[in-house]
C-alpha cells in the first residue's frame, strides 16, 4: 500500500461535474489500497475572478487581505471534492493550508513554505480517510493567511509529499505531460517519458509550459519525483526526477521557443570595469531579470551590449537603460522586440560534443540568422527573427530526431 | 468615545460598489471617532449559490464540509470591505470567525455561541483598526469551522457587542425597520420607533420578517439593545430593547400576517386523558412545530382536536396524524391550507383588558369568520380564511389606530 499525493488543477475542477470525475478518479487510486492526500486549486478562473472583484473595490489592495480574499477559492473546489468523494461512499475530510500544517513565512502574495506539520493528515489517514487539502495556502509564522504565489499548489503538493515521505506525487493537469515540443507548432512531437529537473528547469526558464518553474526547483531540491498527467484520460504521463546516469544517452530531451522576451543593445559603452555593473545593477533593484547577455569585442575603446528581458519589462529596462547611458557617456539605446528565442535542451550534451555545431548548421540551412547565442551546460539558445522562430524549432526538431523514441 | 457593532447583510454588500458604500458608512461612523467591530454576511445570494454547488456534487452533503464551503462566503465580503475603507484611508482588518474568537459547540449548520475570546479584537481596535469579522461563523471546541445557521450573523453581532461591552449593536439591513404592519398590505403603517424584545419575538414567530426569532431572543437574553435600520439610507430604524415600565401605554405594538400555516383537524377523537399526549408527541419526535391548538368541548365522549403547523411540515403531519387516528380509534382526519393567522402583538395587552374584545367587534363588522383562536400574554391571534387575512390586517390597523403617533 503506497501513499500518494495527487494534485489537481483549476481546469481539472471547474464545474462540479469535472470535479466528481475528479472524485472518481481519487476513488479509482483509493480501490487499489493506495492513502491518499490530493491538493487542489481553486475551481477553473475563481481566483481571476476574486483578483477582478478586489480591483473593483481597492486601487491597490493590501496583500493581508488579498490573501484572505484568494484562500477562499480553495475551500470551496476542497469542500466541493470531499463531498463528491463521499457521495461515492469514500470517506474524506478537506482541510485548509493552516489546518493541513502548511507553515510560510510572511510574505504575502508569494509566502514560501517553511515546514509542513502533518499531524493532522497523518491522524486523518490513520482513520482511513482521503484526505483534500486546500493548494496554494498556509499560515504564516505570525499566524496569518498566506498565498504561496504563482504555481502554490503545485508546490503545496511537492511539499506534502517530500513532508510525508509519500511514494507519488501526481500532478494532474490539462496536459498529458512535457513534449519534444510544442505540439501547435510540431505536429510530430513525442511525450517525453521521463525527464530530468534541470532539463525541465530550463525548458520551463526557456518558455516551455507545463509545470511553473519555481515548482519544478522546489521538487527537485527536496529529492520528490514528479509524475506530471492528465485528468482527462488515463495515460502515463511524463516523470520529472533528479538525473541518473541512463538519461545522458539522449542527446537532446527536449525544445522551447520563447516569443515573450525583447532585446535592449546599448552601443558605444566605453569600455572599462564596472560598466556591466553600472548598467544591470539599476536592473537588478528593480526586479527586472535579465536573460541573455551579449557583449561585442571591443573597438577603439568602445563596445556594444545586449541583453533580453521579459517584454513586460521593456519600458523599465529602457527607461533605467536610458538613465546609465547618460552617466556612463554611451552612444545610443534600442529596443527590439521583434525576436524569438529557440532552445534545445538535454543533459546529454555535457558529455556530448557537437550538439551546438548541428544547432547551428541545421539554422544556417534553413537561412536563419542567429543573433545572440547563449548557452548552459544543458542548453544551447538562439535568438532570431520573431517570424522565423517557429521554423527553426520545426527544423531542430528534425535534425535531432526527437520524433523518434 | 463608543464602541459600535454594525452588522451589514448579504444584500448591503452584494455588489463592489454596495461594499464601497458600506465602507463610506463605515468610515462616517468613523470619523465621529467610534471604535467599531463590523460583522458582514456573505455577498448576496453567494450562500444559495454555494448550496446549489454541493447538490450537483453530493446527494447528501455531509455536513462538516458544508460548513467548510459555506464559510468560505464571509470571507469574500469580509476582505472586500476591508480593503474598501483601507482604500479610503482609514485602517481596516478582516477576521474570519476563528481569528474573532467566536467558539461554538459542535454542531454543524447550526452551532450554538459559547464564548467569544475578544482578546484578538481588543488587540487589533487598541491599533486603532476597524475590525471587521464574518459573520456566520465559529469554531468548535473540537476545532472545525461551523456555520450558525439561519440569521447567524445577526448572532455574531449581538454575541460580539455582548462580549465586548460594546455601547451601541446597530443590524443594518434592506428594509428601514420595524413596522406597524406589512407595509405592501396596509399602505398607512408607521415605523415604530422602539419595541420590546417579547413584542419582537412574538411578531417574528406570527409572520413578520425583518429579524430573526432565534437572534432576537439572542438578543434579549443577553440584554444586548439592537438598532435595526437600512443600510441605503440614514433615517433611524427601531430600537429592539428590554421592556421597560413606559412601553406598556401602547396597547397594541403591532402586528402580523402569517399565510405560511396550514391547519389539521383530528374529528370524532375519544375524550379521555392522555389522548393530546399521543397526538402530539409523534410530532414532537418529527422536530414538527406546532403551534395553535384548540380543542373542542366533548360530546358524547368524543371531540374534535384541530393544530396548526407550518405548511412545509404538513405532509408529515398528516401522515403522522393518520397513524395516531388509528390507534386511537378517532374518526377522521383533514387538513387545510387555506387559511391564514392575523396577530396583534403588544406588552399593553398585559394592563389593558378589551384588546380581544376590539379585534374580535371589528372582524365580526368585516364580516370575517374566526376559525381558531390563541392568546399569549401580549399577542392575540385569529386564524381566518387565507382571502381575508389581508383585509383583516387592514380593518385592525385602522380600529387600533396603528398609524397615529
């Protein structure tokens, strides 16, 4: 008899009929012998809704109350499935962040979680109960209500599982798991079975979807193994997990085409020490996070410098980029946002050499102009034309074979 | 300096811009330089809404994880409203009925108030903070949120103005009042400035709406005084208080239309002792109210019983009445819902002789037929048939000059 923790998202638990096949679902896993403790997220858009109505009554609401407001969500879809669980004669219990021992710091509207006391799930499983608890919730150390921020349940989830050192962590999503690719772009993509959380790190950090981030570090610095499905059919989905040596045979797990960032060049930067710190140390006190950065070789003293941001950062970044020109006597600012970031990533690549030559060889084939090239110990990324993004990801795709199982 | 409950309804606060409004009130009273605790329901029909959600989840919602969904409610309006005044500037904190410290016993969907801990309160009002809390709500003493049930916020505000001793307890709501009568049925009532808790009682428990038996009687017990007015305007409402030796010159307060009861009527019953005991206590096991009795005297050994219960209960009733029938060998038993109660209330009644004397003169000169007849010490009430209760509650009003000062 193994323990597992499920999560379910929004989408999966928007009506009340999904979320009696979600209880159907729960109850399934509960005929195989399996404790159970499912984390769920409120149900389809209600936090949206609750951020809407907040706008209406505040211009600018104060996150204590926030955070109350947005915890309600979860009360309501955990009731809802505790309920459709024991309508089907299963017993259940739902519990909020606090009650489950959820604990956070104080930060609201992006609380990180301190430690779970699973007292109360455990003495709730002891009875032979399932046990539903509220995602994205906990009390903080001052014993308020707090929201965990983007991506909370997922992490609610990942930090019940690791707390009680349960066999699974399920995601259910609305996808059935990571692709090579994007499927709206590739028609011949593959599920990826199973993959590692610093290639899923950087296809997330490179634009790929699926699981937020932040989640996705969390699981992988407590040691849980992710097994990231859909709640609408029954196919294995995809198994995020820490490395293991057989996952080095692949040269290439997977690839992400980012169209959200914006290019800013500063060009005539004298150059000398403490430029590059004179101009992303504005950036960095304003929260704005740099992706790639380029610097030119030098000409008579002078250099050009470009670096990516989020395209909602644009106008800050300019703006602060526009203030150090004049300080440190650079010729010109300019944005571009016309651009698109490919990124193939696989773990294999540290002990395979080669990978970049194919990635650009395949791009000066297709006649695509590479214009900023960045890379990690996992990733190679170009930035090109934003028009031309998607036929270098269908290209790469097909030189790296990713089709192929 | 006072300290002033408020309690604001689901209506008073059902939209964004009713919240906002609530909160300009709020900060009116504010500004006078009142210390002030507000209990607010949930947003209009939120309450319904959320019930209906449970039945397309669960035949039978269990009723831990209603209160679990139906306390979910307040929280919305209650972050609402406090993040409206933070907005106009003035500071403001939402407590949920746990965090107030309102403890009840452990009965789900109709808890009973034990205590109220104000320590969390005092706290945040010696801040200097409106102190907003949800209504509706409590916790256990085995530590689950429960709901009070109908009319449980006005319980929570009348339970808070108790515990803190607080100077004014005002229940803001959408009617303006207290009237003489049904103001759609006589268009002459008047507002009636100040009335007793026992008058209160017995219109609300003969038809009348506006506040809710139980929170009155609430209410009295503790001796905590209630100025019942409308949240949509700044007329003064009514006073619902203690009786006191002034309020005895009103001979008649008020009075109600009930055409919610049905009447039964056991024919041909065996008059000997402990007959009533076995019509009624099947009744009473049922949880069925019943409330006029009569009886008429024996002839032949053999009378006849009529009751009147509410027409919801009726069905039961009936099938209940048809089992005892048999075992008591009386003849026949019918029902009729055709019927209506006019009462008058008043704690005059109790100095003042001839108040029955008046009503029954003046429904005999409408030509209106009493069928049943039941008097308390401060009420009479006259069951007619259901067309010409509306008639009889005007003719009333008139022969005992309601509309005059």
């Amino acid at each position: 008899m193994a323990l597992v923790v499920q999560k379910y998202g929004g989408s999966s638990v928007a009506t009340p009929e999904l979320v009696r096949r979600v209880a159907e679902r729960i109850v399934r896993a509960r005929r195989k012998g399996h404790d159970l403790v499912v984390v769920v997220s409120a149900m389809g858009k209600t936090t949206d809704t609750l951020i809407r109505l907040a706008g209406e009554v505040s211009e600018n609401p104060p996150p204590r109350e926030m955070d109350m407001l947005l915890s309600s969500g979860e009360r309501i879809s955990m009731a809802l499935l505790a309920m459709a669980i024991q309508d089907m004669g299963y017993d259940a219990i739902s519990l909020t962040g606090p009650q489950a021992g959820i604990r956070t710091d104080t930060s609201h509207r992006k609380a990180r979680i301190l430690e779970v006391d699973t007292s109360r799930i455990r003495k709730e499983l002891s009875e032979g109960k399932i046990v539903i608890v509220a995602g994205f919730q906990g009390l903080s150390t001052e014993g308020e209500v707090t929201t965990l921020g983007r991506g909370g349940s997922d992490r609610t989830a990942v930090a019940l599982a690791y707390a009680l050192e349960a066999d699974q962590c399920e995601i259910y999503t609305d996808v059935e798991g990571v692709f090579t690719a994007d499927p709206r772009i590739v028609p011949e993509v593959r599920k990826i079975p199973v993959i590692s959380s610093d290639e899923m790190l950087e296809l997330a950090s490179s634009g790929a979807k699926v699981m937020e981030a932040r989640s996705v570090e969390f699981a992988s610095k407590y040691g849980v193994e992710i097994h990231v499905c859909s709640s609408f059919n029954e196919e294995p989905g995809t198994i995020i997990k820490r490395e293991d040596p057989s996952m080095e045979k692949v040269l290439v797990r997977g690839m992400a085409l980012d169209t959200k960032e914006a290019k800013v060049t500063i060009r005539g930067v004298p150059d000398r020490p403490g430029i590059a710190a004179a101009i992303f140390s504005p950036l960095a006190e304003a929260d704005i996070n740099v992706d790639m950065i380029v610097q030119n070789v030098s000409e008579d003293g002078f250099t050009d410098l470009s670096f990516t941001v989020n395209v909602s950062d644009l106008k800050t970044a300019l703006a602060l980029c526009e203030g150090t020109q004049a300080r440190i006597g650079a010729r010109e600012v300019t944005a571009d946002e016309d651009i698109a970031k490919v990124s193939v990533v696989g773990v294999g690549m540290r002990s395979h050499a080669g990978i970049a030559a194919i990635m650009f060889r395949t791009l000066a084939d297709e006649g695509i102009n590479i214009e900023m090239i960045a890379t990690s110990e996992i990733r190679i990324s170009c930035v090109v034309r934003r028009g031309e993004g998607e036929r270098a990801v269908r290209a790469l795709h097909r030189a790296f074979e990713l089709e192929r199982e």
